[in-house]
C-alpha cells in the first residue's frame, strides 16, 4: 500500500480558506436604522 495519500500536503499549493475580499463587498454606507430592523424583525413564533 502507497502512503502517498497520507503525505502532509505543502500548505502553498492549498487554496487560502478566507480569500481576499474586493471592493465590492464593501458596504461604505453607514445605516443608522440597520439594528433598529433587526431587532424589529421578528419571526412570528416569538411574538409582538
């Protein structure tokens, strides 16, 4: 039996597990009412 499958593989040819982000993902707007919304939204079994 080979024990090629068990070799430690070299951490360079491993894809990052978190990749860089872009600009893109950025949210550069500040939402002043981004809580409030949260904790006013609710699912229904929790009640009012």
């Amino acid at each position: 039996m080979s024990d090629d499958k068990n070799k430690i593989q070299d951490n360079a040819s491993q894809a990052p597990l978190l990749p860089k982000i872009t600009n893109d993902e950025i949210d550069l707007e500040v939402d002043e009412k981004r809580d409030d919304e949260i904790k006013a939204d609710r699912p229904p079994h929790h009640g009012g």
